[in-house]
C-alpha cells in the first residue's frame, strides 16, 4: 500500500465546558489511502462528526497526531492550517452550506479566490467547468438561495472540489436529500474518486450507501469498534 | 476586485435592511457634521468679516508720550503724581519711510496712510460729531473696501469731496452732490460736497465717519503733512497679533491688531467653535454605535456563512478584512450622501434668510475641505466601529458554527 494520504495516531478529543470534561474520542488510529472511498458510520453521538472536524483541520485534537499528507499537522499555526486546508481538504456538508448571498458560480469560485485573493477568468471557467461536471451547466448564475435541494448539494460538491484538493470529506453529504437524488449525488462522488483519484471519507447513516464505499469504518462511542471492506463490490 | 471586497459588497447588498440602516445613519451623522461645520464657519466668517469690513487687521501709531519724574538729587526723596500729558492727535515722523518699511514686511498686503481726528460736521442748524479721516482712496480701500459698501455716487476724495454714511446722510438730509460744512475742534472749517454714501452695516460707522482726502484732513487736523495712523491689511487676519508685533519692531511704532482690539469676540468664536466640535463629536460617537450594533447583529447572522467560508479555506485574516471593508464601505457611501444632505441643508438654510440687498444673513462656508474631511471622518469611524465585529467573526469557530450554526 502507498503511503498514507492521512494517519490518525491516538487521537482523543474531550469537549471542555466550565467543569465538565466531556471525552468524545478516545484514542482513534486510522489511515486513509490515497484515493480511497471510505464510509464513516455510527449511531448519533458516536463522534463521527468530531472526529471529520479533527480531519478536516477545522478543530485540534487533545491528544495524539494527524499526519496530512506526511505533515504532522500539529507544528501548523492557524495560517498554515488555513492553507493546507484549502489545499487539500474539501468540504461536503449535510445541509449544503452555500452562502445564499451568492451565485452557484461565485459559491464554486469562493475557495479559489480566498487562496489567489482575487477572481480571474481562469477561475471562473474552472468553476464552470466542475458546475457542467455536477450537471449544473443550466443554472451558474443563479442564487443558491434559488437552487433545489439536490441542486445544491451538487454544487457543494463542485465546491469541495474546486481547489483539487486530495481528500474530500463529506459528512451525510445524501442526509436531508430523497433517494433518488441521494444516489445521484453518491454517484457523483464515486465518479470524481475514479477518474481523478481523489480519496473520500464520507460519514453516512445510510447501510445502503455504506455499502457502496471501499471500506466501511464503524465509531460507537468514541472508538473505533470496526474496520472493514464493504461487502458489495461497488457498482 | 480582492476577494474580500467582493465578499464584503455582496454582504451588504443582500442584507439590504441592514445595509440601508446603516447608511441612513451614516448619511445622517454626516449631514449633521457638514451642516454644523459650515454653519458654524459661515457663521464665524461673517463675524469676522463684519468686524473687519470697517477695521484695519493692523493699525500703527505714534508711541504715546511718557511722562517722566525728573530725576532727584543724591540723597533726597521727590514724592510725584505723574499725569498723563494730554495730546493733540499727533503725527508720525517720518511716515513715508515707516509706510515703506510696512509695506515690504512679509505677510502685509497693503498698507494706508490716514490722517484722522474727530470734527463736526454741519448742515444748517443741524451739526453732528464725526470721525473725520483723511485717505488716499486707493490705498485705503485695499485695506478697508469702502468702494463695495458704496449705495451712492463714488469712493472720490478730491479737492473738497466727502464721503459719508448711510445715517449721517440721513441725519443731516444730504445726497451725492450736497454739501456739509466739516470743523475742526479749533475752528477751523471748509464746505465739503458729498461725492458718495456708504453702507457698512454697522450704525456707529456708517453715523460717524467721514472720509476726505489726505490733504483736506491735514489742513482741518493742523497736521502739516503728517499722518496719525498707517492701517494694515494682512494676509490671514488670524495671524494679525502676530504681524503686529513684529511690524511694531520694524517701524519703533505702536501697533494693535484687530485680535486684541476685538478679544471678546475672539473668545466666543473660539467657545463656539468648540461647542460644534463636541456636538460633531458625540455624533460622530452616536454614528460609531450604530455602524457597530448593526455590523454587529449582522456577525451573528451571517455566523453560519463565516464558518463556511473559514472551512472553504478563507484566513482569519481575509474575514476580519471582509467586515472591516463592510465598515469602510458604509462610511464611504455614507459620506457621499451625507455630504449631499448636508449641503443641500445649509444652502436651504442661507438660503432661507436674506437681507435686503439680496445677500444671505448667515452665509455657509461649503469648501471642498470640509467634504473630504466629513468623509476621512466617516470612513475611519467606519473602519473603527467595525474593529469589533469584524474580530468576533474572525474568531468564530468554524466547526462549531458549521454544526450548530
């Protein structure tokens, strides 16, 4: 196996509110391979989310190491997190997240010009690009605001991918959406993870989808309790 | 166009209730701040260009005469009660040189030779005690505009011409073309015919003096030749006690400024211009709590869309950015409208009151300075009141936000 794309060693997260010290992760060690379609599942309250928010480098962890791309993230200060977030994290989130404020072009846009600073036409035929990819070629300049659910979550997935980033996290990316329109979106996911070999944890409650990832990774209560290739081929 | 300031105009474009909250109370403060200030300066300009349409800036005498104890023998004591020696208006030795000297001290515009004393003046039964001054026209009008103030005939001072003022004219019935007889305190006299009449909207100067010629004015003072005073316009009024002193220096001449003859006056435009200034004050305060609460309510709601753009790879830094430019933003719009506002206010307003010459009472002072000066205010008050949300945005927790916001 190539080297890992990320590696959890011993990561623990407590929540600390005034006294109370809630532990939500207790020591997790994980590696994703790059290019790997992984399924995070777990009851309500397992720590799925805090441990993709431990991932994502949105939160730090209290104890134990992330390795991103070989880089002990815990030597980055908030810039370089920032950064490197950018670069090779995106972002799928349940409710889709789009700033309503913008257009589903400038929504795409946003990440690329939050790193180069201002927009230029590069960017913008790149965001046209991945739109027409999602199958939102009709709709670019309308306001997410206007967008249908699917629509939305399509162009949320644009968005994680518009800085080709290496990993894409997804947390139950299908979770407010009907089935159809979750399969159509699960097979957008699983189309980027083939042709551009990007590697994708997505935490889902959905057996049906878990089912239909490479790897299937089980957290009850803040441990990892399994970890095993999925049954299905997927299709 | 930066990525923050991209973000910062769509924010304030889709929060359009806030956003016009914002700028209405912008536009107000700044209407306020242009309205007082050129109120106040017109106000404070037309006190001082009244005072001064019928003062010279500066004005040169002959130092009194001292009387002096004369010195007592060795050894003994001399008690005196010094009196002050009363003195006719005497001249100026060797005026020419003194009016040369003054002119070609820097920050002098102009300077005039005038020969004055006090002498009656006379119409049939009627005789009224007057300011006599004697002028060259030329001279004494780039120091003292006389011929603005003209309602009648012409600045003219030749041979036996007078000009007089609006009452004297009145309390003596005269019009351009009749004639007055002028007395000195020791008899002498001469018919003078009124060449012109002047209004300086002031009722003492306009009852009292009388301007002949230079000439005419030393033969009825018995001055021989002499001048009593050389009257000096300067280049910035405010600068006047200044020059005197130094103008004193070069001519070994009293001279008193407009500044100290005036000082009451100076005070209260000083305690006026510090009452707009705390009124500007506490407005531009009231504008920075609003623009702050406001940007402030919008953090909290637009908490959700700062997660994500924190999660999507945005700094710290560009977010603190995007309110602090949504800060500018409304300061600068702000500025623009209000200084509208607050022009279109103070010309309704001077233009509302006019005397009966057509000239507004209280004329306001708009300068190009004042907008620039409003809007450098507006946009800081801008930026600083939005130090404070743009930090809290910037601290927000991205993960926390993205699953509860």
């Amino acid at each position: 196996m190539a080297e890992s794309l990320l590696e959890l060693a011993g990561v623990r997260k407590d929540y600390v509110a005034g006294p109370v010290v809630t532990p939500v992760l207790h020591g997790i060690d994980l590696a994703l391979a790059p290019g790997e379609f992984t399924a995070l599942v777990g009851p309500s309250g397992s720590g799925k989310s805090t441990l993709l928010n431990l991932i994502g480098l949105l939160d730090r962890p209290t104890a134990g190491t992330i390795r991103l791309a070989g880089r002990d993230t815990a030597t980055l200060d908030e810039r370089a997190l920032t950064r490197c977030r950018g670069r090779t994290i995106g972002f799928v989130f349940q409710f889709h997240h789009l700033l309503p404020e913008f257009t589903a072009l400038e929504n795409v846009m946003l990440p690329m010009m939050a790193g180069k600073g201002r927009p230029d036409r590069e960017m913008a035929e790149g965001a046209a690009g991945l739109l027409r990819e999602v199958g939102l070629g009709e709709v670019l300049d309308r306001r997410a605001a206007r967008l249908s659910g699917g629509q939305a979550q399509r162009v949320a997935v644009a968005r994680a991918l518009a800085l080709a980033p290496r990993l894409v996290l997804a947390d139950e990316p299908t979770g407010n959406l009907d089935t159809r329109t979750a399969d159509g979106i699960f097979a957008l996911l699983r189309r980027f993870n083939r042709e551009a070999g990007i590697a994708f944890l997505v935490v889902t409650h959905d057996p049906r989808l878990a089912d239909r990832c490479d790897r299937i990774v089980e957290l009850i209560d803040g441990r990892i309790v399994a970890d095993r290739p999925s049954r299905k081929e997927p299709a | 166009m930066p990525f923050e300031l991209f973000v910062a105009l769509r924010f304030l474009r889709e929060g359009r209730a806030q956003t016009a909250l914002i700028l209405g109370g912008t536009t107000v403060g700044v209407a306020v701040m242009v309205f007082v200030t050129a109120l106040i300066g017109g106000l404070q300009a037309l006190l001082v260009e009244q005072t001064l349409s019928s003062q010279a800036h500066v004005t040169l005498r002959r130092p009194e005469r001292v009387a002096r104890v004369l010195p007592a023998a060795a050894g003994e004591g001399v008690a005196a009660v010094i009196e002050k020696v009363p003195e006719r208006d005497r001249s100026v030795e060797s005026w020419p040189e003194a009016l040369a000297r003054v002119r070609a001290a820097p920050g002098v515009v102009a300077a005039a030779p005038t020969a004055a004393g006090s002498a009656f003046a006379s119409r049939a039964e009627v005789s009224k005690s007057v300011a006599l001054r004697g002028i060259e026209p030329e001279s004494f009008d780039a120091v003292i505009r006389v011929a603005r103030k003209l309602r009648a005939g012409a600045l003219r001072v030749n041979g036996t011409e007078a000009v007089i003022g609006t009452v004297l004219a009145a309390d003596l019935g005269l019009g351009v073309g009749d004639k007055l007889r002028l007395a000195a305190a020791d008899g002498r006299s001469d018919v003078f015919t009124v060449s012109g009449v002047f209004d300086f909207g002031n009722r003492d100067v306009n009852q009292r003096w009388v301007l002949v010629s230079l000439r005419a004015a030393q033969t009825l003072l018995d001055l021989e030749g002499g001048i009593t005073t050389i009257e000096v316009k300067v280049a910035d009024p405010f600068q006047a006690e200044a020059l005197a002193a130094d103008l004193a220096e070069r001519t070994g001449l009293v001279a008193d400024s407009w500044m100290r003859v005036n000082h009451q006056l100076l005070t209260a435009l000083r305690s006026q211009r510090a009452s707009a200034l705390t009124i500007e004050a506490f407005v531009v305060l009231a504008v920075a709590l609003g623009i702050a609460s406001v940007l402030g309510v919008s953090v909290l709601q637009r908490s959700r869309q700062i997660g994500i753009l924190r999660a999507t790879g945005t700094s710290t830094g560009a977010v603190l950015r995007v309110f602090l430019a949504e800060g500018a933003l409304v300061g600068l719009a702000g500025s623009g409208t209000g200084c509208a506002l607050g022009a279109a206010l103070a010309l309704a307003f001077s233009n509302l009151a006019k005397n009966p010459y057509g000239e507004a009472v209280i004329p306001v002072e708009l300068s190009p300075r004042l907008f620039v000066l409003a809007s450098l205010v507006a946009i800081g008050t801008g930026v600083v009141s939005a130090l404070y949300p743009a930090r809290h945005a910037a601290r927000l927790d991205p993960a926390q936000v993205i699953r509860y916001g």
